[in-house]
C-alpha cells in the first residue's frame, strides 16, 4: 500500500513538471503583435482664403409717403409694382385748405406792400415793419408746408412697394399712404469676423448667389465697413452693394456673399487621417515618428473635396496615419504597411 501511494505522488510530480514546462515555453514564444498602420505624407500648399456669408437683400432707401397731417386723400397715381422718378407726384390730397391759405398770404403780401411803402415815407417804425415782414415770411412758410402736404412728391427713384389707402379715404395717420424703396442699387448686410478686420476694404469685389437664381453669380462690392467690432459676436458689420441695373434682385431675396481674402500656405491633410474624439468637437491626427504615434489636436480650416486645411497641429512635410487608427494609443509603437 505504501509503495502504490509513493507511486502515485511520483507520477504527480512528473506531470506539473511536464505542465509548467509547456507553459513556460507558450509565454516564451507568445510576441505582442505591433498595430499595422498607413501613412501619408503631408505638405504645404497655397489655399484660397474665401469666405461665404448670408444675407437678406434690402432695398439702397425706403421712403414713406405721407401726409403731416390727417387730410381726406383726393387721388393716388400709382399702384403697387410702379416703377416712379424722383420728384413725381404720387398722391393728391385734398387742397381746400390750400386754397384758404393761398388766399390770406395773398392778402398777406398786398398788407406788407401797403406797410413797406408807408416805412419809405417816413410813415411807420421800423419796429412796425419788421413785425410785417415777420408775419408774411410765417404766412409763406405756412403755405409753402400745406403745399408740400397736398401734393406728395417721390423724393427717389424707386418702385412702389406698399398702397394702405384708396381714392376718397381719409388719412388717419397709422400707416403711410404708400412705400417707395430704392433698388438700383440694393444692400447686404453681413457679419464679418474680426480675423478679416485688417483685410477687407471699402470697393473690394465680392461675389453674390441668391437662391432664387440657382449658381447664378452676381458681381457686388464692399460699400460700406463699419469701424468698430461687436464685442459679443467678435465681428463687425460690413454693408455690400449690388448695382441691380436689371431690377432682378429685389428686397427680401436670400443671398450668398463670398468673399475673396487671398490665399494662404496652410498644410493640407486628407480627411481619412482626421480622428474625432467621442463626446466633444475635438479633431486629432496622429503623426508618425521613429516608430511611434503622438496623438495631436488640430484646428481644422476649408474643406477641399477628400482633404482639410490644417490651421495648426501638424507640421509640414509630416508623416500622419492614415488608415490602421483603431488600435492606437499615444505615444505606442507601431509597424508601417509597406
């Protein structure tokens, strides 16, 4: 019995020898396995620095026609859609009030003649006359206002935009009897980043779409740069001028504005080295060097079809991974695919 149980542990001790041995040599022959990766080499080149903007078109003026008082409207000339000149009469109001002035500054002026011709005789005071002249010049400016207020002249050239009145109505004052906007030109209004402050100037070309006409282009220029920057938005209004000869932009359109800034030698980097870090905006590229990857944030510019201009975060002439990022850390060595 005794020598069956020192069999037994002898056999036991064999195999964990046998075991340990086998397993020693697994480890020994088990090797960590490099990522495999792609690389491509990146490089300056010169990269147009446009930018597009949006825009609502507004009309170069806009006038409201209207009386300065409330009178019965007699007639309206034109309707909604009219093209006007500058200085045509547009609405004829009621002119009885005219009429009476008309009389009593005509009575006005025969009453000063008589007063002027007693001063020259020695007949009045000075006082008196001065006090003649007085009331005929509040006489003629009176007359020439309710003038001014019967027949209402366009003070452009324009297009009617707005009719709240009929023939016969009275003008009560709550609306303007019609709106006159000037269109030839027409205005934009855009937001332009500080960044551009120092690179835009006053008749630099710029181009315009509108939506309305597909990729039709139009050629405008900047008219306008306002001289301070909005300390909230960190940009500066910038008013763009569209000559319109044609007519065919009209106030309210949807435009397009870009603008031309030069160019600018960026590195550009195809968009597959481009790695986006889960939970947050962040862009890294990780770069290839002496066998090992550094994970590098980068500030994305342009997109040009399958590649980003690189504002920064990647040198010139730099090896970036292109294919293979799953597996990386920073920093980890890894094996170039040949």
């Amino acid at each position: 019995m005794k020598k069956r149980m020192k069999l037994v542990t002898l056999m036991s001790v064999v195999l964990l020898a046998a075991c340990s041995g086998q397993k020693e040599t697994a480890d020994v022959g088990k090797v960590e396995e490099k990522p495999v990766v792609k690389l491509e080499k990146v490089r300056l080149q010169s990269v147009p620095q446009t930018q597009e903007y949006t825009a609502t078109v507004e009309a170069e003026a806009k006038n409201n026609i209207a009386p300065a008082m409330p009178v019965r409207i007699s007639r309206i000339s034109v309707e909604v859609g009219d093209r006007v000149s500058k200085t045509q009469k547009l609405v004829q109001m009621d002119a009885a009030n005219l009429r009476q002035l008309e009389l009593q500054l005509e009575n006005q002026r025969v009453e000063f003649r008589r007063i002027d011709e007693l001063y020259k005789v020695g007949g009045i005071s000075k006082s008196e006359w001065d006090a003649a002249k007085m009331a005929l010049d509040v006489r003629e400016t009176s007359y020439k206002n309710t003038l001014e207020n019967t027949a209402l002249l366009s003070p452009i050239n324009g297009i009617v935009t707005a009719r709240n009145y009929d023939d016969g109505d009275m003008y009560s004052g709550a609306m303007p009897i019609l709106t006159i906007e000037q269109i030839t030109p027409v205005k934009l209004m855009i937001n332009v980043s500080e960044t551009y402050f120092t690179k835009i100037q006053k008749g630099a070309p710029v181009d315009v779409r509108l939506d309305v006409y597909g990729d039709e282009q139009f050629k405008g220029q900047v008219n306008l740069v306002y001289p301070t920057i909005n300390p909230a938005t960190r940009t500066f209004p910038v008013e763009v001028r569209l000559a319109n000869g044609d007519m065919r932009v009209r106030p309210g359109m949807f435009a397009r504005v870009t603008i031309d800034f030069g160019a600018l030698e960026r590195v550009v980097i195809p968009d597959r080295a481009i790695v986006k870090q889960a939970g947050a905006g962040d862009r890294y590229v990780f770069v290839y060097k002496d066998g090992r990857v550094s994970y590098n944030k980068v500030e994305l510019g342009r997109r040009m079809g399958e590649n980003y201009e690189l504002i920064s975060g990647v040198d010139d002439n730099a090896d970036v991974v292109v294919a293979g990022q799953a597996r990386l850390l920073d920093g980890v060595e890894v094996e170039v695919e040949k």
